[in-house]
C-alpha cells in the first residue's frame, strides 16, 4: 500500500474518531439539559420560556413541552385544591351555629313539661340533630384527608397513652349502656399520628359500644418485629361473614343494624387514617358473639 493510501486511511479514521466525538458530545449535552429540566421540575421552578426551542434538539423540546403541560396540570390541580379546601371551610362554618341551635333548643325543650307525643318528637328530633352534626364533622374531617389538605404526621410513641386517652373519652358511654371496658397495660410502641390514629380507634370502639348489648369490650395490643397490633374486642351482635370485607366501605350499613343509629362513615375514616399511616385494619367476628378489630400500626 502506497503512502497515499495509508494517509487516506488515517484520514478517515480521524474524521470517523471526530464524529464519534461530536456525537457524544451532542448526547452529553441533550442529557444535561433534560437534567436540568428535570431539577427545574423538581423544585417547581420549571418554565417553558427558559429555553430557546431553537437551540435545542427534538428531544429535548419534546420533553420542554412535557414539562410545561406537567406543570400546568400541577397549578391547576393545586387551585382546585384550594377551591376545595375553601369549601370545606365555608361547609363547616356554616353549619356548625346552626346545628348547634338545634341540639340546644332539642334540649331546653325537652327539659319542659310535654305531652308524651310531643316529647317523643323532640328526643327524636335531637338525636337526628346529632346524626346530622356527627355526619358533617366525619365528611369534612373525610375531605381534609382526602384531599391533602391536613396531613398525618406519625411519630414513634408508646401506644399506652394512646389507648388510655381513647378508654377515657368513653368511660361515661359505657357505663351508662351498663357494659364493661376492660384495658390491658402495654409497652408496644408504633409509628403514628396520635390525634388522628385516637379518632381511628373511638370509631372502632364506639361501633363495639353500640353494638354490645351485654359483656365486655377490650382494648390490648401485641408487639411484633415490624408492627404493633391493637386489638378491640367486644360480644356483641358479630358480623357475618360475607359482610367483613364491605363494613370499611363509605356509607355501608349491614341490613342487620339498620335499627340503630349510624351513617356508616366512621370504619371507613378509620381504615383511611390507619392506611395513611403505613398501617391496615383486620376484622374477625363470629355472628352472636362478638367481633375483634386489630389495628396493625408500622413501628
């Protein structure tokens, strides 16, 4: 091979070599680009206009227009968030003075002297009123969560304190159906938010409450590797079996209980704080003879 060959040759190496290179290099600076798109998104300071489409490949101004409509969707999300969380203020405004009239005015009238009809209708009309005021608090406190806008803040705590606020919250209910509440001392301790995870147990124990008619409700919990388990255990009416698994759901009320007062909202708050919290709800129960909520909290 002639000296003019080799020299071709290494000519086309070289431009070969130098493609290469500038290839990788383009690659290399399509990717810092995307990065910093991504750093922008990230930290929701992205914006379609800081980028010159011109100067840009066909990639990245795909992924510049990505972005912009991600983050459009994000603003429009955070402002029906909002509208939302006025909402719910404004509903929970509203109705609170008015209910409260009524509860009040139930009360007065039932200290008076009536006629056994009328005073039928106004202890009637005060336990709807309660319904009514229990029903609003739940669907707010619902919607808060729901929708973001209070979030749980779980902690690792001892679950004693825990259980002894909720057994003294219902102390007086109990005592007045005549049942007995029994709670057994523990040192489990969880991960969990302590406000929210009582409102998740008072539910539970206030549906034992309610549908206990004789016996003993009791509150425990166990301690394993990962979780800790409270256990409310009660004997009353029980629950079928091809009921357990709908009890959590909104608004559902077994036919069985239809006479006693309720909306069917509190398990499914419950089981929604619980799950928020890295946690799950189980339920075991024999008809006639009782049912066992365990509350299985992360540690």
């Amino acid at each position: 091979m002639n000296r003019t060959g080799i020299v071709i040759i290494l000519l086309c190496f070289l431009v070969a070599a130098a493609v290469v290179l500038w290839e990788r290099r383009k690659v290399r600076k399509t990717l810092e680009e995307i990065e910093k798109m991504l750093d922008a998104a990230m930290t929701g300071s992205f914006s379609e206009t800081n980028f010159d489409e011109s100067q840009l490949s066909a990639l990245e101004t795909k992924f510049a227009h990505y972005l912009s409509a991600a983050e459009a969707s994000s603003q429009n999300i955070a402002q029906e968030k909002d509208k939302i969380k006025i909402l719910i203020a404004d509903i929970s405004h509203q109705t609170k003075t008015p209910i409260a009239n009524l509860l009040l005015y139930s009360e007065l009238l039932m200290e008076e002297t009536l006629p056994a009809s009328v005073k039928a209708n106004v202890e009637a009309l005060y336990k709807q009123s309660e319904k009514l005021r229990f029903l609003i608090d739940s669907l707010v406190k619902l919607s808060r969560l729901e929708n973001g806008i209070i979030s749980l803040a779980p902690q690792r705590a001892t679950l004693q304190p825990l259980l002894e606020s909720v057994v003294e919250q219902y102390a007086a209910k109990v005592s007045e159906k005549g049942l007995s509440l029994q709670m057994q001392d523990t040192d489990a301790f969880a991960v969990f938010d302590f406000k929210w995870t009582a409102e998740a147990l008072a539910n539970i124990l206030d549906n034992a409450i309610k549908y206990t008619e004789h016996g003993t409700i009791t509150i425990s919990a166990v301690s394993y590797e990962m979780f800790a388990r409270i256990d409310i255990s009660d004997t009353g009416t029980g629950i079928s079996e091809s009921e357990q698994a709908k009890i959590f759901a909104r608004f559902y009320r077994s036919k069985a209980v239809q006479e006693q007062e309720g909306v069917g909202i509190g398990l499914y708050l419950a089981r929604q704080i619980i799950s928020g919290e890295g946690g799950y709800i189980k339920v075991a129960s024999v008809p006639g003879k009782g049912s066992t909520f365990s509350i299985f909290l992360p540690k």
